[in-house]
C-alpha cells in the first residue's frame, strides 16, 4: 500500500518500460514462486530476480547491486497497481493475469486495466496535501479526443497536474495559454519550454520551495537549480510512460509528421463509447477485498466490444456484410480482429508501394533529425521505424520486413521482439538483417555485443545465404567497433563461421541511403560487392579505425 502524501502531480508506471514486458515476467512470478509469500520475503525477490535475469526475456547483461528492490520494482508497481497479479497473502495470478498470459486481443485487456486504475484507492490512499480524485487514463483519453491532438511536452507540463479530474477544464485552459504564448515569444522553443517548466514546478512544489524542503532522492545537492532539473526530468519520465501505456491499447496513435498523439480514426467510435459510458469519478470501495473483486476481474467494465449491436455495426463499417450475426460476442470479437489484421496488412503494403518513388525521402531525413534530438515520443522505437522506410526505399529487395509492431494505422507501437533483428532483407542470393539503437558509449557495447551476432548466425541459418548485417546507432562506440572488427575475424560455431557485421552511425546511414537514391540504384549486386568489400578490408586492415574510415570513405560512391 501507497501513500499519495508525498506526490504533488500524477505518476505513470515506469517500470516495466512497456507495458507488454509485464506478460512474462508475471508468467515467471506465478511458475516458479506462486502461492509463496512475496511482502517483507528478501530471499524470494532476489530468487525472482535472479530467475528473470537468466530467463530469455530479461535485457541487459549488469546484475542490480539490490536485486530485491530491482524485483520490487518490477513487481509492485505497474503488475500489481493494474491488477495482474495478487501480492497478498500469498503470490496469485488473477483472472486479468490470466487472460493477458493468453495474448489474446491484448489491446483490450490494457484498456480494461488502465481505465480501472484510480487514484486514491486501497492501494494509493489519499494525500493529506493534495486532493487526488482521478482515473488518469480515463482523462488523458478524454484529453486527446477534446484537443484533437497532444505531445509528450504537454502531457508533461500540463497533464501530469490533473490530479483531480474536477480540474480538467483547467488543465485545458493551461495547454491553450501555452500554444498561443509560443507564438509570441522572442527566444527559441527549447528556451519557452524550459522557461515553462520552470514556473510550472515552482507553482506545483511552492509550498516545498517555500520551506526549502528541496532535497531529491537522486542527490545530495539542495539547489533549486537541481530541484527544478529533477523535477523537469521525472515529468518528462512520467509523460513518456504515459505515452507507451495509453499506446498500448491502440486506441490513440501518432499523428503523421508532428508525432502527437490522437486518437486512432479506426477506433473513434471505441473512445466516444468509453468517455460516455465510464464514470470519470474513483470508485468507493468498503474495503481492500471489495476493490481486488473489482480489479482483479477482466470483465467489470464494458468496451463497446461487449455490446453486441455496436460490435456487429463496427464489422459492418469495416465493410463486411456477409458473417454470421447470430454467433457469440467472442466470435464476433474474432471476425473484427480478423479484419482489422487485413486493414492493417494493406495499410503496410501501401505504406510500401508510397515509399519506393522517393517522395517521403526529406520527410524520412527530418524524422532521422528529430530522433538525433530526441524530439520523438519514442527514440529508440521511431529508429527501427525510420531506418525500415529507408530501406524499404532503397527498394529491390524480394522483401524487406520491420519486425517491430506497427498499429493498424501503420504508426510503430512496439519493439520488435528480443528473439529476432529489428529489419531482416532478402535478395535473391544473400540477405541483411539490421539492428539499430540509441544507446552509446559502454552501455551500447553491453547491450549490442551479443545479441547482434547471434541474430546474425540464426538468420544465416534460416535463410541459408550469404548474410550481412547493417548496424545502425546515433555513433559508433570505440569498444562496440572494436569488438565487431575483431569477431568478424574470428571463425565462431554459434554464428556460422566468420560474423560480417557492418557498424553505420544515423549520418553514415543517411549518406548511403541518399547515394544510393542519387544513384538510382537498381541492381542488388552493387550493395552485395559494397558490403563484401568492406568484410574483406576487414579481414586484412590492421585495427579498426582505419577499417571505421574506409568504410566513411566508400559510403557516397557505393551505388555509382
């Protein structure tokens, strides 16, 4: 149980990252430790810890130094708060965890979980400062439907105090004010929000400031200067988990070029349902077991999805007339899941078909800007979306697949899976797969040293070619090139024999994109002998930064 006394604003769940991390880490939870004693047991959490860090799921390599709060962490927050699993007594997966560990129409299950999740309840009891009277999800939906968009700033500076929903036409108010002040001020943009958030804390935590009650948890600095930069941070955390959660239940996606969020326009009908039918008021419970009934059930809320006249009309406006009307809500579910896998399968295809006559080429090359200055709502997320489109421009290949999760508005909503490469490209006789990321420095080396080459050797294996691999990052690490230098040298078994691991910075990827684009580059081979070339200079180069600028050298006239 939680006390809201010490928090001024609203808080997101920032762990897990993503909200579908939850599905197996709480399937690792209830196997190995279910119907055990989780509160105040040190042993277990560490246990738990332990078998999710060696489990194929976990990401990253560095083993927490209190490795029962990094459990806790996992655990108690985003799992336990939207009622995934039962902490008390004992450990016990609950009908909502049950069904989300089938994977079936996860979209739904989020959005019953998150529009459940209230403040003050049995597990947040009410501050004794600040009166917290909101359904958070509840209200930022209603949020992006009013405006027509939102962005992760706003949602930051503005959203994040909507603590009590009777406030709602304020915060709108708020966000109007900060548009239109925007258009008057004299310095750039990155001044006026900074300057923003600064009146918005001092207001928020006046009565902290006023008290010089300014010391954070991450430091022992009680400057203001470092109360402002802590505060500005953890808002703009909270608003990026806000983002990643709300995704989750595609009702809301990205509008195209600003990256705003706004509400799907395949589930308006969805939201309008949800905002009219859903009481913007937290429920009352009499006691903790009263408020489990109600969360721990999948069912104690209704989407449109459940009434079965709407739900028949929805199949109907997707342009199906002909199925069976009389079949159950569940198999009526399964034709509109059906449909909508199709509308977004075309969505892609046409997506493609767009992209291969160059047109989205600067719009591409501006998105590859914002991601460098992190001015997307998801970098690392946005990267693998880019860096796709660019190759699927590139064009000429038998096929070139984005394993991450595109929304059935062809926006990206999730990673693609830790088993397989971010973007794998067939020719007729070799294939690329490409793994990008944002990360930089010893933790890129950490993160990418193992995992690229062993995505490398199983898709040479699957696909039975020569195989090539693209990596993709904002810069090259001295020890991430150092470590592929040498392991495309070696002969490794696990890799199939000699790895050939090409390492791009954004810049160098754009600079081979736009030469192969001026180049009209139209014959695969030419990309085969490049990559080729710059595997065999690696082979007899004596370190890697002479190889690291050959291949800066060759990148413009690959395709000519």
């Amino acid at each position: 149980m939680a006390n809201l006394s010490k928090t001024k604003a609203l808080f997101a769940f920032t762990s897990p990252r993503t909200i579908e991390k939850i599905i197996p880490e709480i399937k690792i939870l209830s196997d190995n430790f279910g119907g055990q004693k989780w509160s105040g047991n040190n042993q277990l959490q560490i246990d738990f810890f332990q078998t999710l860090f060696e489990s194929e799921f976990y990401e990253g390599d560095t083993f927490p130094s209190n490795p029962a709060l990094a459990a806790r962490d996992r655990i108690t927050r985003a799992p336990k708060a939207l009622g995934f699993v039962d902490l008390q007594p004992t450990i016990k997966l609950t009908e909502a965890g049950k069904l989300l560990l089938a994977e079936k129409r996860l979209d739904e299950t989020f959005t019953r979980q998150l529009l459940k999740f209230q403040l003050p309840s049995p597990y947040h009891t009410q501050s004794k400062t600040v009166d917290f009277n909101v359904k958070p999800y509840l209200e930022l939906l209603r949020l992006i439907n009013e405006l027509g968009s939102i962005s992760k700033t706003e949602i930051a500076l503005f959203f994040s105090q909507l603590t009590n929903f009777n406030d709602y036409e304020k915060i709108v108010a708020k966000i109007a004010e900060f548009k239109m002040n925007s258009k008057s001020f004299k310095g750039s943009r990155k001044m006026y929000v900074a300057k923003y958030f600064e009146n918005e804390i001092l207001e928020i935590f006046k009565q902290e400031v006023q008290d010089k009650k300014l010391k954070t948890r991450e430091s022992s600095d009680t400057s203001l200067q470092k109360f402002i930069k802590t505060k500005r941070s953890n808002m703009k955390d909270y608003a990026d988990a806000f983002v990643r959660y709300i995704r989750a239940t595609e009702l809301v996606t990205f509008q195209k070029r600003t990256f705003r969020l706004i509400i799907s326009p395949q589930k308006i009908e969805e939201v309008n349902y949800i905002l009219k039918e859903i009481d913007r008021k937290p429920l009352i419970f009499k006691n903790t077991s009263e408020f489990k009934d109600y969360l721990f059930n999948p069912f104690s809320i209704n989407l449109l999805s459940d009434n079965k006249d709407l739900l028949i009309k929805q199949i109907e406006n997707l342009g199906l007339l002909k199925f069976d009307k009389t079949a159950s809500i569940e198999e009526l579910k399964d034709v509109l899941e059906s449909l909508r896998i199709s509308i977004k399968s075309k969505n892609i295809e046409e997506k493609k078909r767009e992209l291969k006559d160059y047109k989205e080429l600067p719009e591409i090359l501006e998105v590859f800007k914002k991601i460098k200055k992190k001015e997307v709502p998801d970098a690392p997320l946005f990267l693998e979306w880019n860096v796709w489109r660019a190759l699927v421009m590139l064009n000429y290949a038998k096929r070139v697949d984005g394993n991450f999760i595109m929304d059935i508005d062809g926006m990206p909503l999730n990673y693609a899976p830790g088993q397989k490469p971010d973007i794998e490209s067939e020719y007729s006789d070799f294939g690329i797969i490409t793994e990008v990321t944002m990360s930089g420095g010893n933790t890129q080396y950490k993160m990418e040293s193992e995992s690229v080459p062993r995505h490398f050797g199983k898709a040479k294996e699957i696909l039975k070619k020569e195989m090539y691999c693209i990596f993709v990052a904002p810069k090259i690490s001295e020890g991430t090139l150092a470590h592929y230098f040498n392991l495309n040298r070696l002969n490794t078994k696990l890799y199939g024999g000699k790895t050939k691991i090409i390492p791009l910075s954004i810049d160098q990827f754009i600079e081979f994109i736009k030469s192969g684009i001026e180049n009209k580059f139209n014959d695969p081979e030419k990309l085969k002998n490049w990559l080729e070339k710059i595997w065999l200079d690696n082979q007899e180069i004596d370190d890697e930064a002479i190889w690291s600028e050959n291949i800066e050298k060759s990148i413009l006239k690959w395709a000519s």
